[in-house]
C-alpha cells in the first residue's frame, strides 16, 4: 500500500478476526498489532495474512499479534477507535475477571510492550547521539566542557535523564489516568530540592522524614523499575478517586490527592523497593553474563529470534533500558545484535541461491529493512519461519556470532535495536569494544550466509 488508509485496513482486520465482540484487549508494540481474543479459533490466518498491509501473523503471550511494521501507531490509533466506537467490545465484570485468568502472560507482556513502545523512538534517537558524541569526542572534533558539547551532550542524555517522568507517563497513558498528574509525580522525584536532600549521601541513606516517617533517600533520575511501579499504582488510584468523587469536584480532588498520596508514598515505600528490585535483577543477568559470557551470548544470540517470533523479548527490554541508564552500558543488546545481523545473513545466502524472482526481492528488502531500521519480523516471519532448516540456520549464526560477543564482554553505551546506523552504540572509551563487535557481528553475517546458501533450494518459493 503506498498511502495506506488505515481506516480501510482497521475495518478489515477487525472483520477478519471475528468482530468486535471477539476482541477483549488491544495494544501494540514497535511492529504488531496485539490482540486479546475471546475465541482465536475463528480466525482464519490466510485470511488476515491475504489483508493488504498485513505483514504476517503470530500467536505468543496469549495474543493474537499481527505484524504490520513501524507505522503500526498510526493503525492502531485508528483501530482502537473503531472497536471502541462500536460499543461491543466492552467486557462484563465476570468476563474481563475471566480472562484477567486465563491471560496473564498476555496482560504481563502486553503492559510491557504498552508501557515501552512509546519510548523507543527517544530512547533510540538519544542513543545514538551519545555514540556519536563519544566518537567525535575521541576524533578530536568535540572537545569537553566546551558549550557545543554540553549543549549536544544534554540532548542526548535528556531522556535518561528524564525517564522516570516519561515512564511514568507512559504507564499513566496505557492505564487511563490523567499523564500530566503522572508526569508531575515523575518530576517531583528528581527535583533539585528533592535530590539535595540526598547531599551525595549514598542510595539507601536515611537522613530526612516525612511528618516523623523515615524516608530512605535514593537517586531517582534515570531509574525504570520505580517509576513503572509508581505509576500503577498512581493509576489505580486515579480511577478510584475519578468513579468516586463528584462531578463538580473533579478539577480539584483527583490531583491534589494523587500529588499528596502518590509523592510521598513513592518516596518513602514504593521507590526504594523498586530501586532495589531493579537493582537486584540487573545484578542476578548482569552476574550470568561475567561469570559466562560465553554461554550467555550463544542463548541470547541464537536464541533472540525465538523470543521475538512469540514477541515475548519485551520482558528483557527494561532489563538493558535499566543496565544504560544505571551504570552507562549493557552486555545484553549486542547480543541481540548478532540475531538481527545473522538474519542479515541468512537472507543474503537465500537472495545469492534462490532463482525465483519473487524469493530473491523478499530476501534483499529484507537485509535493506533490517540494515537500515533493524526490523527483523518480516523476514522472521516471511521467509525463515516457514522453512525450519532457515531458521535454524539463523539461530546457530546468532549463536556463533553471539558467543564471540559475549567471550570478548562487547557492550552498548545505548540501548538501540540492532542495525548498521546504531553501531555508534559500540563506540566507547574502549576502541577494541568497536572492533570486537563488528568482528562478532561479521562472523554472524557470514555464517548466516553461509548456511543461508547451504540451506535454500535453488526453486524455493515464499509460503
């Protein structure tokens, strides 16, 4: 579709998967349309896959996930609005209790991928203007403490910076509270006066009180677990006090009591909590990765494929968002990098054997589309999940690839999804972090290549 109307395409998708009535929850991602279905038994695949704009569909989490690519917002902007505006998609008290039951997985990675996916572009952007200030910085051509660096510095550190006001937005905005109370919630745990209070004491002193209650005082800025944690339960309470509070009264009492309920109770219970929860997480992954690098980076790299054909990698997202933002790198996202680059490779082999026009296209928009934007689901889904020797041609490069990564500790000052216009991401103060992960990603370029070719049949067809 060249100019897509998306009105045309909610309303086929929505006809396609058994109305509104068949459709209990709704959110998307970076590349899919997520749906909760009552019955998935009456959908017919072929049907939805045949939707022009469809790029293919998956079943993973207790969804229903149709892959549509980066516009994906601008669909389900639309889509929401038409199974909303048709009155039937409402569920009952017994029903929604029903499949809060039988669809916990999907709720678990739904929220994730809710929460984040606003988030990827920012965090993407910024990522990669700290690359390439490092880079300059080491060429000579930016100098430190100079206004021009700080100046470009600040832009790209702002969304860390920031990130506890955004998630907090974000979380507000999938569970319908007010974003803007949730943002000033956000703020107040990195205002100036706020943070002096801390007074270069470490995370976890006790040196100020609230009415006589202890608070244990924690850096905030740049955190992801607290402010997650935050905002749900900011969000039930704003729907609590919006169901109950009278009409007249609603400018006032929703806000001032979530702002004096939700700032305090953050402080002094919910934020240390969730920073040591963060902190607890990041430490158990980070410690599987040093105590084997090796073997972490053959089940990440072969394995990231995997994760994302059933769109379950969200749950491992905020674990790199949270490693960048706490200590400025992660061992994690490159390993995703040597699954993207093996794919890379795979559909070369396939674009150099294959003699059907139609196979050898597919092939080479694919290694375009991922070189340049590191989307990898069209691919995944239209050419190696339908021949399993493809596949597992995938997983076993991303699986060399990744194992190089992890033996040499290759890490990311960024979190950025895996594409040849993120490899700013590797420059760090350690050149050989650079040169080590384009060795490991050309290792899983060629190995992909390699097999792609051994594995493709001269007449391959697309499925």
């Amino acid at each position: 579709m060249a100019s897509k109307d998306w009105d045309k395409l909610a309303s086929d998708i929505i006809a396609e998967v058994g109305g509104p009535e068949n459709i209990t929850g709704m959110t998307h991602c970076a590349t899919r349309l997520r749906l909760t279905l009552k019955d998935e038994g009456i959908v017919d695949d072929a049907k939805v896959k045949a939707i022009d704009g469809v790029i293919n569909v998956a079943h993973g989490g207790g969804q229903y996930q149709i892959l549509i690519g980066i516009e994906v917002p601008k669909l389900y902007e639309t889509f929401e609005a038409q199974v909303k505006g048709s009155g039937k998609a409402e569920l009952s008290k017994s029903d929604a209790k029903d499949g809060q039951k039988k669809d916990i997985v999907s709720t678990i990675f739904g929220t994730i991928s809710g929460i984040f996916a606003p988030l990827l572009a920012p965090l993407a952007g910024s990522g990669i203007l700290r690359g390439l200030i490092i880079l300059l910085t080491q060429l000579g051509v930016l100098v430190e403490g100079t206004s021009t660096y700080t100046i470009l510095y600040s832009a790209g550190s702002a969304v860390f910076y920031l990130l506890p006001v955004l998630l907090l937005i974000s979380t507000a905005k999938r569970f319908k509270a007010d974003p803007y109370i949730a943002a000033l919630i956000g703020g107040a745990l990195i205002y100036p006066d706020f943070v002096a209070l801390l007074n270069g004491g470490a995370n976890g002193s006790v040196i100020a009180d609230f009415f006589g209650i202890p608070v244990v005082l924690m850096g905030y800025s740049s955190t992801v677990v607290p402010a997650i944690l935050a905002g749900l339960v900011y969000s039930a309470l704003y729907r609590f006090l919006d169901e109950h509070v009278n009409e007249n009264l609603k400018l006032v009492i929703p806000p001032l009591v979530s702002l004096v309920v939700m700032v305090p109770l953050t402080m002094i219970v919910v934020g240390p909590l969730a920073v040591w929860a963060g902190e607890g997480v990041a430490a158990i992954v980070n410690w599987a990765i040093n105590a084997s690098g090796l073997i972490s980076g053959i089940l990440v790299g072969g394995g990231w494929s995997v994760l994302v054909s059933f769109g379950i990698h969200w749950a491992v997202n905020p674990i790199m968002i949270n490693n960048i933002a706490e200590v400025g790198y992660d061992f994690i996202c490159p390993l995703t990098f040597a699954c993207n680059f093996a794919v890379i490779g795979v559909a070369l082999g396939v674009f150099l054997k294959a003699r059907n026009n139609e196979v050898k296209s597919f092939a080479m928009t694919g290694v375009i589309t991922i070189v340049l934007s590191a989307i990898i689901e069209p691919t995944l889904f239209g050419l190696l999940v339908n021949n399993k020797k493809l596949f597992g041609a995938q997983i076993i490069a991303g699986a060399v690839g990744g194992a190089y990564l992890g033996l040499m500790r290759v890490a990311t000052s960024a979190f950025v999804f895996g594409s040849v216009t993120t490899f700013p991401a590797f420059v760090t103060g350690d050149m050989m972090n650079f040169v080590n992960a384009m060795i490991g990603l050309a290792i899983s370029t060629v190995v992909g290549a390699v097999l792609g070719y051994a594995f493709c049949r001269k007449d391959e067809v697309l499925a």
